[in-house]
C-alpha cells in the first residue's frame, strides 16, 4: 500500500483555511467547492452520533440552504474557472482565469491544501501534473506542511484482472491499488496517480493523495443528467440501455465524494490512496430503470453499444463511465472516516431526494393548469399551445379513458415478450390480473349502459392516475375541459382519507396537493358567438365530435345549467383558495 510517513494526531489539521480547487464552473469541483465552504476545519475528526445522524436527515434541506453561507472556521475556497466569463461561484472568496503558470504558482503556494479534479475534463491531467510537480520543487520553503488531492476516477481500474478468477464478484479495495489496470482511453489518468504518489515521500512536508471516485451523481445530475432529461422530455417511449446492462457501475453521490475529501484533509491518513464510492452494486439497467420509472413512462429499451456513440450528448468519456464493468469496496472511507451520508446505500434507494436536488438545482418546477369552459370555446387549442410551451402532457379524456382501457387490456393480454422490446411496465405494475378483469368489465359495461359514456367513478379513477404518473407529477400538466361539475372536482382532487374528511367537513377541503392545478383559467363567450362559430367549423372537423348542431346544443345547455348553480365547478376552486381566471 502507498503507506509514507504519517503526522501526530495532535498536529492534525485545525489551522488549515485555504483550499484551491481546478474548475469551479464546473459540475463536480462546484458541489465539492459548495460542501467545503460550509464545513469546518477539523470538523470530521469528530465521530458523528446517532442523534446527529438523524438531525441531518431532518435539515437536509437547511444545509444546502446554508451553503452559500460562511460561516467562521470553514474553509476559504479558491480557484479556477473552466469557462473565463464565468461569474465567481457565491461560496468562493477568489477565483483565477486567463491566468500564468507563474501567477498560478504563487496562488497554489499560498494554499493549505490543492484539489485537482480531473473526473470531468482530462485535459486537466498535464495542469495537474504540472501543478503537483511544482510545488514538490518548492518543498524547502514550505511554512507548514501541504496537502495534494488528485481528484481521479475508477476507470483505471477498468481492466484489472479479477482477484479471483473463479468468482467475479469478489471487489477490489484500496489495498490492490498495485494491481490496477486503466481503461485505455484513462493511461493519462493512471501516470498521474503514480506520480502524485511518488512525489509525496516527505508527509510531514507535502502529503499527497490520490482519490478515485466512482461515477459520481447528485445535485444536476452529472453523466446521468442526460438520462434525466430524456425522461423529463418525453421525447422517445422508452429509456435507451446499451449493451445488456448488467454491468455494475461504482457510484457515489458528488456531496458524499465532497465528504470523503473532507476527511482526508482532516485526518491527513496514512493510505495515500482512496477509493470513494456508495455500498451500492447497481448496474447500468438498475440505474436507467429507476430514471425511467420516477422520470418518465417506467419503460427502458436494451440497444447495442455501438448505438451509444449516436448520442449527442453523451462524450466517450461518460461512455466509458456508463459501460464499466468493475467490483469495487470502499473499504478505508467505510472503517476510517466520519462521512454525513447523503446517499450511503446508492442511487437507487435514494432516487427520492436524488430528483428533488436535480429539480432544484435546474429550476425545474411543475406547472399545473386546468382550462374549462363551454364547448366551442376554444379550450382544446389554448391546451394544445401551452402543452407546447411548457413541454408538459396535454390531458383529455377521451384519450385518457381509452388508455387506461389498452392498458388494462394488455394485462389481461398472453405475454410474449421478444429481444429487444420495451421492459419494465410487466413487474413495474404487477397489477392483479383478476382485478383488472374486474375493472375492466365495470368500464365496458358503463359504457353500454351509458350510450358510450363512462361513469364518474371509472372517469375519475382514470384521470386521477393519470395526474398521479411521473411525467404529471414531475413536469405538471394542461388538463383540457375536466372536471365539469362542483362533485367531480371534489373527487378528483380531494385527498382520500375518508375520515379525515369526515372530521373537517365544512372545513376547507383536504384537498392532494400533489395533482391539484395551480392554475385554472375558465374560457367563455356568449351562446351566440359559440353558436355562430360551430356553425362555421369545417366539416372534417366536425365528424366524430360533439360539435353537430344538435349535440352542440345539448351540451352547451348542459354547461349553462350546471354553471347556474350554487355549487358549480369554478365555486370548488374558490373554496380551495385557486381562484379561477376568466377570460371571455
């Protein structure tokens, strides 16, 4: 093991302040810049408590609120910036661009510690390198000793062989750091960390560190920001996983990769060299399935490797991340260092807070519309605009119900499913067959009974499930000339807990904050001019709707009668404090 000389314990690490990080713009060194800033020196050399622990699941949210914040004692971020028009990051005290290697010397030396972060851009390594070499020429005039990071990645170990050839799934730890072969397209990477270890002979002087993280995730998202945003659009019906997916990919979340630095800097060890990764074994299908199914439609799709490199978004580097097949544990940060885990046992178990922190930090926030109003008012086309708009799902009923009637027909459907084809509704459902039978015979029989129309109960069911799915819940919804009645609102967007409602009935209504509008806009005109511009309506248009004269008029009288009465639709809103917009 890389094991050079360690430091007293009473000589460990209050006194460090200033600490220079590479790139600060960018995705990885700005979140590990953003945790530093708000920690305080010597701050993990503390074991945290149980107590602490379930403090911090509480506050979770006022420590990134905090982040911004200096507090007295932390460390004093410096650095530089990937792109020079850059504005400096709020937690940073200075940052350098378009500055000489002279310049930059000088500011590297007036550091207690430097990070160089090379897991995003390895045209980073020759800097890097540059960087650890000169200051290791200046170890003579050190004050007070120095700390080196070499931020790296796990992909140079892409190629090791197994430690045993019998059984693969036996990980590697930081002590066969020795045996580790790179990905190829990583050599640079790998001669870097040989040399930054080489050149930390005299710790008490200049210790130097190697950490290899895996692949990291958290906050906006990093390689898998790409996924995300594939799910959130809704552009493609499926998530595409390359290769078979069964590949296990090291992970760990940017703030956790944050807090194992921290603690190197704290704890000044003697391993040279540290693995940082969650206790998680995901593979690629685990990570893409769970976008999927809190992001999107649920479904992803196998495709080949080769049609990886179609993608436009995606560089080889974070292919490369994306197609490792790598064994790992972490096994010094787990026995040695106190870590405040953010995501301890992997992406997936923390998808929850994983997508509220991508939201967040993309200022992606539902938008939730209702547009009612008369037939012939123009409610379909504004819906249809605004879906546009706003890159949301466009809700109507028709199309709801009939959905939900395929859907509920293909579980009933023999599976028969080929190489290839969409996974992931089969066990992601794992509907009752019996129920769906059942509830599929009260939908048809609703329908006969009701000259094709479906009863409130089955229409409700309906689209409530619809506003309940990931796309409606995650990126909102234009819901298109439903609810009509003061009833089907109620039911629609009223929490389910019937004793709760029972015991604040004449209150204000407990009402499911997460699928009722923000906005309902009513659209209206005078029977005349609704009247008048049916009338004129092509007829190609017309075939197949409710907009032949007679069936006009019924409904038109139907919406004016219920409209007239004490309790109509726009009445519940008002209630609800969502006060309706009209426009005539």
């Amino acid at each position: 093991m890389a094991e050079e000389e360690g430091v007293n314990p009473s000589e460990k690490v209050f006194r460090i302040q200033r600490v220079f990080i590479n790139l600060l713009d960018t995705y990885s060194s700005k979140n590990i810049g953003k945790f530093l800033s708000n920690c305080v020196a010597g701050a993990s050399l503390e074991e945290i408590t149980e107590e602490e622990e379930e403090e911090d699941d509480t506050k979770s949210g006022a420590r990134e609120a905090l982040s911004f914040r200096q507090r007295e004692g932390t460390f004093q971020i410096v650095g530089t910036l990937y792109k020079p028009d850059s504005p400096r990051p709020d937690f940073a005290v200075e940052t350098y661009s378009s500055i000489s290697r002279e310049d930059l010397l000088a500011r590297l030396m007036e550091c207690d510690v430097t990070i160089y972060n090379i897991t995003e851009y390895s045209q980073q390594v020759e800097e890097a390198l540059w960087a650890v070499s000169a200051m290791n020429e200046e170890v003579a005039h050190f004050e007070k000793r120095k700390i080196f990071i070499l931020l790296s990645t796990v992909m140079t170990w892409a190629r090791s062989k197994p430690l045993d050839p019998d059984d693969s799934d036996v990980p590697f730890t930081e002590e066969d750091y020795r045996r580790r072969k790179p990905h190829p397209n990583f050599m640079d990477h790998i001669n870097a960390e040989k040399i930054v270890l080489k050149l930390g002979k005299n710790a008490k002087k200049f210790a130097t560190y190697v950490i290899a993280s895996g692949l990291q995730y958290g906050a906006e998202g990093g390689i898998l920001h790409s996924f995300f945003k594939m799910a959130w659009l809704g552009d493609l019906p499926a998530l595409p996983v390359f290769g078979d997916g069964t590949n296990v990919i090291p992970a760990i979340h940017v703030v956790d990769l944050a807090g194992v630095i921290q603690n190197v800097i704290d704890h000044v060890p003697k391993v040279h060299y540290v693995v940082a990764m969650d206790e998680s074994v995901h593979t690629l299908e685990d990570f893409i399935k769970c976008i999927s199914k809190h992001t999107g439609s649920g479904k992803i799709q196998k495709m080949s490797k080769e049609s990886a490199f179609l993608s436009k978004e995606l560089t080889q580097e974070h292919l490369d991340h994306l197609l490792v097949n790598l064994r790992m544990e972490a096994l010094f940060v787990k026995e040695n260092f106190n870590i405040r885990w953010v995501a301890q046992a992997g992406f997936v178990e923390n998808i929850n807070s994983i997508l509220k922190e991508y939201k967040q930090s993309r200022g992606l926030l539902p938008i939730k519309i209702c547009i009612l109003g008369p037939l012939g008012a123009g409610k379909t086309t504004v819906a249809q605009e605004l879906s546009k708009y706003y890159k949301v799902p466009h809700i109507r009923v028709k199309e709801v119900v009939a959905e939900a009637i395929a859907k509920l027909e293909s579980i009933l459907a023999p599976k028969d499913t080929g190489e290839g084809e969409e996974e992931g509704e089969e066990e992601e459902e794992e509907e009752n067959v019996e129920d769906a039978q059942e509830l599929l015979e009260g939908v048809k029989e609703s329908m006969e009974q009701n000259a094709g129309r479906l009863e409130d109960q089955y229409l409700i069911r309906f689209i409530k499930e619809k506003l309940k799915s990931m796309p409606c819940r995650n990126q909102g919804y234009i819901l298109d000339g439903f609810p009509k009645t003061y009833d089907q609102a109620k039911d629609l967007f009223n929490q389910e807990d019937e004793e709760e409602e029972e015991e604040i009935r004449g209150k204000m209504f407990p009402v499911d904050k997460i699928i009722v509008p923000e906005f309902v806009c009513g659209l209206d005109a005078s029977d005349e001019f609704l009247k008048e511009r049916v009338i004129n309506l092509p007829e190609n248009v017309v075939a197949g709707t409710h907009y032949s004269q007679d069936l006009f008029l019924r409904a038109l009288s139907t919406y004016r009668d219920l409209n007239t009465e004490d309790e109509t639709v726009f009445n519940y809103f008002d209630e609800i404090e969502i006060h309706p917009i009209h426009i005539e």
